[in-house]
C-alpha cells in the first residue's frame, strides 16, 4: 500500500553533532514533500520543504535531500542543539492535498 | 504563536456525550483543516475547507461533524464517539488550499 515512513523510530545526538533523520516514501507520483516539527505539547511546525525536481535544498542548519530513484528522503540538521528535540515527520504530496501521506516520526533527543 | 489558536486544549467525554472543538486563525488564511493524531500512527487528514466550502472528507465516519461558518473559524462537533477517538486533534490553516500550513496545538480527546 502506499506509506511514507521512517526508518528510525528514536535517535539519540550528541549537542553539536549533526543529525540525520531519514523518510521512505512509496508513492512515485509524490512531488512535493514537507519535512515538520512536533515539540511537546505543540502542532507540528514546517521546516522545510523541497519538489521533486530538485534533489537538495538548503534552509538554516537544515538540509532536505531527496532521492527520487530509491524514494528516499532525508532531514540534515547541522550543528544540533538541545532546541531540536523533537519529533519529525514528513510528508508526500501529490496532485497538491488531494493526496497527502503522513510519515509516522522520529523522536530526536539531543544529550547535552 | 502560529497564529491558530484551539479550544479546548484537554477534553474527557464519555461515548454518550456530545462536545464541539473550536479552532480559530487570525492569520486571513482561507484554506481550513482538521486532523487526526493517534500515537505511533501518522497524521491522518479528515476534512479539509476552502473559502467555507468543504473541499476533502477523507472518509470519516459521521460522528465527526465539521463546520466552518467562515474563513476564520472550524469546528468539529461529535457525538457517540468510541474510545478509538482518543487523539490529539489538530487544526491547520493555510492561504490557499495547497499552500503551507500553519498548525494549532491540537485538543488532546479522550474518549471513555
């Protein structure tokens, strides 16, 4: 059926070291996707988003890279601070939000 | 503040019971959503309004009602709802419909 997950449901980093949150996704007609943060008690925030007719996209401390090939999408925070904490998910669009799959999250905890 | 404000933060209702949820934007948005979000389980979406129109109702049973009597304002009445209803419900606003959203901080339901 069609999904979009992630691998890891908790990753641990170390303050100052960068993260790496990764998505499957499973529907090739997905063109648009959305990666999201979820602090506690909180709605998730948009952080970045990226088409499919790119491959990177840099924001601030934050990279999106997607690999149409292999559906495959992933989160790059550099330089992870203890703010960061929190759970991330993605999200596929396609056809805009007509059709919309959720990835599950991934709790990231940053030891001081 | 994502500028989209819900109420109430916590509800407890039983089965027989029947309680709205009230989600306001202050942000002249004029695309409206709700979603559901159940632990360990992607965001679902279930309904979703543009210009006060119901454009997206993804297959939610009956006991969720929506209402949306203007741009600035969603609500969500239920009634007979099981336990299985127990999430957090968030509300979402965008520009238009396909745009970002910006997301509450959810109504954390629990169903006896």
């Amino acid at each position: 059926g069609e999904s979009v997950g992630l691998h890891l449901p908790t990753l641990s980093v170390q303050e100052g070291d960068n993260s790496i949150i990764n998505c499957a996704y499973s529907n090739s007609a997905s063109d648009y996707f959305i990666w999201y943060k979820q602090e506690s008690g909180k709605g998730p925030q948009f952080i970045i988003d990226i088409r499919s007719n790119m491959d990177k996209r840099q924001g601030q401390r934050v990279t999106v890279l997607l690999n149409k090939t292999v559906k495959h999408l992933s989160l790059q925070i550099a330089a992870t601070q203890p703010g960061d904490s929190a759970v991330y998910f993605c999200a596929g669009f396609s056809g805009g939000y007509q059709k919309v799959t959720f990835g599950t999250g991934t709790k990231l905890q940053v030891i001081p | 503040e994502t500028g989209v404000t819900q109420t109430p933060r916590h509800l407890v209702m039983g089965m027989t019971n029947k309680k709205s949820l009230k989600c306001e934007q202050h942000l002249g948005h004029n695309a409206m959503y709700w979603y559901k979000q159940s632990a360990k389980k992607p965001l679902e979406l279930m309904f979703v309004y543009n210009f006060k129109e119901q454009t997206e109702n993804n297959s939610v049973p009956s006991r969720f009602s929506p209402e949306c009597p203007n741009s600035s304002h969603l609500f969500l009445h239920l009634h007979t709802l099981q336990p299985e209803d127990s999430a957090l419900y968030l509300c979402a606003s965008s520009r238009n419909e396909g745009s970002e959203q910006f997301f509450g901080p959810g109504t954390r339901l629990t169903v006896l």
